[in-house]
C-alpha cells in the first residue's frame, strides 16, 4: 500500500513510518509540485492538515487521509472534498496538554510571573504561595485530552468538572454538564480551561455576558481554539477584573498581528500555540494502529464525521 507524507519534517516520518511498517510504500517530498505529482495516485495520506487541504484543492483526493493534528479545521473549508475518510490525532496529546496546563495552574498558585517582576525591581518578595488542594477546575470539552487533563489534575487535589455537548456521567469528574450551563459553572471554577474544537457552536463563546460570570480570582486557559474567545470582551473583562488573568494558547490569527491588544492586555499571557506539540514517534505509532484497520477494514482511530466537525 502506497502512503503519501506531507509534513514540514517529512523526513523524519518516512524513516520512522519505514522501520515500523515496511510493508509500506512511503511516498514524500519538500517540493510542493512533486508533492502533488505524487499525490495524484496514492490512496492514503498522512500529515497536516494545512499541507494537505493544498493538495484537496489541487483535485486530488485520497481513500484515507490521517491528519498529524488534533484539530482538523483547514480540510473542512468550504469547498473540499468529504468524501474519503478522515482521522485526526488521538490518544497522543493528552500527557503533554496537562504539562501545559499544570505548569500555568502552578505558576498561577505560586504567582511566578509576579516573583519575576519582584525580582526586576530588586524587592524582596516573600509572599507565600497558595496551593492546587481543593481549587475547583472547569473543563470545557472533556473528549480524549479533556479527560487527560482531568486525570493528571485529580492527584494535586483539584476537583474537577466538565463541559461535553450533552450532560453525562464521566470518571473523574464530579459534573460534566451540557454547554447550556457553561455560565453556571464558570462562577464557580477558580481555572476555566478550554478544549473545545472549531465548530459553529463554539464560536464566540467566551463573550463579555460570560466573563462577567467568572470568578474574580480565577484563571481562564485557552488551548482549545481562538475562535471560541471574542477578543476584545476578554481585554475589557480582565481590565474590569472579571477575572484574575488569562493564559492564551491558540488565537483568531496566528501568528498575532502586532497591533493586536492581546500584546499589551494586563494579566494575559501568550504561549504562542506550543501547548501541545505532535511527537512524531507516537503519531507514527497510531497511523501504523490505523492502517492495519484501514487494511482489515476495521473501524479506525479519531474517525471525523463531517457533519459534526470533530
């Protein structure tokens, strides 16, 4: 079976795809033209989606096609193909993701960022930290890394609630609750975290009317996706002190246009969309689970419906 790779380190996937699966044919290249050459009569793709909705749009289309993202929004533009399948990454983010949160929630606690201005200002800063025992954590999207999160967040003593599309029983949390009560449980977390994919319905949901509800001391974590936040009611929220600050992952327009006022917006942080990077010996690891289903046509890890989105 011939498998196409297109991926900014493609090298590195055709070596290890090779030494996991050499029954398969790896079809690659750094030049978008051969690219598309080879795409032309290949029936599995594996790689970003960015790259691969270019070749979509060229009016080749595989069988399959394997995105290395979790998230999946470039091939669901207007206008692609959706009638192959699709699979987005799962299974592989979810250490990484709560590392990344961990460290935020942590330093929030432990007021890092202010220790470091102290220190600038040459005053000795003695104040003692707080701790993660007994705060309450809000998880907005609890499918494969939300769950993650949660699990690595229940031994420091946070308890934890979600927010699924439906309510639903779901160890460890003590709530997962529809998303028509997001506005109730938001007043009631000291961390709001993010993980909700780009869909219609997860558009501007953090507005001004909701970040009124928040806790003033609490911490809002957007790793989920930049369309969910309305930019400026995030700004006017923390300038009001709806809330104590915010850490923001993923953006409207990455990279941030320089004027935007998320540069200079008091309590916010920017970690520039590196909360969760793709390890390329696990995404391997999952493609090879993958076409071996693919082959005993079997169903197939991180399947997309199309209509959903996710």
């Amino acid at each position: 079976m011939r498998v196409l790779i297109a991926e900014q380190d493609h090298p590195l996937y055709a070596r290890l795809l090779g030494e996991a699966a050499p029954d398969l044919e790896v079809l690659t290249s750094g030049d978008s033209a051969e690219l598309s050459r080879l795409a032309a009569d290949c029936p599995v793709w594996l790689g970003q989606p960015d790259l691969l909705a270019t070749l979509l749009r060229q009016g080749h289309q595989p069988q399959w096609l394997q995105s290395t993202w979790a998230g999946i929004t470039p091939l669901l533009a207007d206008g692609l193909p959706r009638d192959y399948r699709l699979t987005r990454a799962v299974g592989i983010f979810g250490q990484v993701m709560a590392e990344f949160v961990l460290t935020y929630m942590l330093g929030h606690e432990r007021e890092v960022l202010a220790r470091l201005v102290s220190q600038v200002e040459r005053k000795w800063d003695n104040r003692m930290g707080q701790s993660l025992a007994g705060r309450a954590a809000l998880i907005v999207g609890t499918g494969d890394i939300g769950q993650s999160v949660a699990e690595f967040l229940v031994p420091f003593g946070v308890k934890v609630y979600g927010i699924a599309s439906t309510a639903r029983e779901q160890a460890p949390f003590i709530e997962v609750a529809g998303l028509d009560q997001l506005g109730r449980l938001v007043g009631e977390a000291d961390y709001v975290i993010n993980l909700l994919p780009n869909t219609p319905n997860t558009h501007d949901l953090y507005d001004a009317a909701l970040f009124k509800q928040f806790k003033p001391t609490g911490l809002f974590i957007n790793v989920g996706r930049g369309v969910a936040v309305v930019d400026a009611d995030l700004v006017e929220a923390l300038k009001e002190g709806h809330l104590a600050g915010a850490v923001i992952d993923v953006c409207r327009q990455e990279p941030l246009p320089q004027r935007h006022p998320f540069w200079t917006a008091w309590g916010l942080l920017l970690t520039g969309h590196s909360s969760a990077p793709t390890s390329p010996s696990m995404m391997v690891e999952l493609f090879v689970q993958n076409v071996r289903a693919f082959q005993a046509k079997q169903a197939l890890r991180g399947e997309v419906d199309f209509e959903r989105g996710y």
